[in-house]
C-alpha cells in the first residue's frame, strides 16, 4: 500500500511544480541557471519515498569552469537523486525533436539544454562538434550519462566513449559523479530507505593523445570502485 501512495504523492507534487516552474521559464528563458532551478523540485520528492541524498566533494566543481560531468545511470529515481550534486549553469544534451514532446519538451527548451540537431549531422563526430561549440560559446557545464542507458541494478555498465570524446574536444575537464547502488538501498514499499551517498570526484584532464577509450575504462574501474565502497557504507549505516 505504501507504494502507490508514495507515486501519487510524487506524481501529484511535480504536477503542482509544473505551473510556477513554467512560469519561471518564460520569464527566464535560457537562462544558465533555468536546468539547476527546474531540477530542484525533482529532489526535494525524495523524503516523500523514505531516504536523504548525501553529496560529498561539491568542492571539485563549485569553482570549476566549463566541464563534462559523467555519471552512472540506474533508474527513473535518477531524476530524484541528481538534483543534488548537479551544479548551477550546466545542462544536458537532447536531440532537437525533443521539443515536440507535450510539456517535456517545452521545459527541456526553455530552461537552456543542449539540443543537437542530428537529422543534419550524419556522424557522430558533427553531433559531439555541436556540443563542444555550445560549451565554449556559453562557458556551460554538461551532465552525461556515459553508459548511455539505465542499468536496472546490473551494476555499471560498460563507457561509450562520447561523453570522454566530447571533453578533449572541447578542451574541459571531466568531472565523475558517483551515486551509491540504488537497487541495493532502496526499497519503495519500505518506510524508511535510509541516506544515498553520492561522491563528486577530483576532475580529470585530457590530453590531445590520449586514449578515449583507456580513460574510459580507466574511469570505469575507480567508478564501480567508488560506487561499491559507497554502497557498502550506506548498508552499514543502515543496519547499525
């Protein structure tokens, strides 16, 4: 029973947020901040499904420049929990068709998200140049997800290499964010779901010579590392 009362009470709050978030938009349209402000909302839901996000290392990018912030991707309670390491003036990367979404598409546009128009690029390359001239002409952070499709509690799946590409193109450091395994902690039809941790690491620097896909792997170990380690103190937290 406590399953479906929590998604209509999630539901029905991000519902009630449309309207001033909206409105906000409008006013502000593309705003550098508009993605921060909108993701707000997002996370303050997650009291109403039993845990508390709990960042470290804010300090690596509350000064940081431009830069590509790579996290892991594992569920839709991804919407819930990124809010909070995200950081003011940074966005995400969308495909221009978005926009012809009802509703969704209206606040991806206004609140300043990246849009590559594939249709007109027909390599990837062209797509990552679209990008890496979008984060130097407007001094952006970027949020991707480099594994590029949830991982339903398999654990981290493997890089692509688009988000490690897009980095050395645009001459930015990467910036990895890991949040702790939510199929492990979270249990929605359970009162309480303790703290989620997630840990903002130093950032990386790529050099023209580089590998991509060394550094991919590379990142992907100190990851699933990190996000192991992370994991393993939430439970115990827990269970004293």
């Amino acid at each position: 029973m406590l399953y479906p009362i929590r998604v209509v009470l999630s539901v029905g709050f991000l519902l009630l947020m449309a309207v001033p978030l909206l409105i906000l938009c409008l006013l502000r349209p593309f705003h550098k901040n508009a993605v921060y402000w909108v993701s707000r909302p997002f996370g303050w839901v997650a009291p109403l499904l039993g845990f508390k996000v709990q960042v470290s290392g804010h300090e690596h990018v509350r000064e940081l420049g431009p830069c590509v912030l790579v996290c892991n991707h594992q569920s839709t309670l991804d919407l819930v929990i990124c809010p909070a390491p995200f950081p003011p003036n940074a966005a995400t990367i969308g495909k221009k068709s978005l926009i012809w979404l009802p509703i969704f598409g209206l606040f991806y546009w206004l609140s300043g998200n990246i849009l590559i128009d594939r249709k007109h690029s027909g390599k990837a390359n062209d797509t990552l140049r679209q990008a890496a001239s979008e984060i130097e002409s407007k001094q952006r952070k970027v949020w991707m997800f480099p594994e590029g499709t949830r991982s339903y509690g398999r654990g981290l799946l493997p890089f692509k290499t688009g988000a490690f590409r897009l980095a050395m193109l645009a001459k930015v450091p990467l910036v990895p964010v890991c949040v702790a395994d939510t199929a492990k902690l979270i249990d929605l039809k359970r009162w309480r779901n303790g703290v989620v941790p997630v840990q903002i690491l130093p950032p990386i620097k790529l050099q023209p010579n580089d590998d991509v896909r060394h550094v991919a792997d590379q990142l992907h170990q100190t990851m699933a590392a990190t996000i192991a380690e992370l994991t393993e103190q939430a439970q115990q937290r827990a269970n004293r």
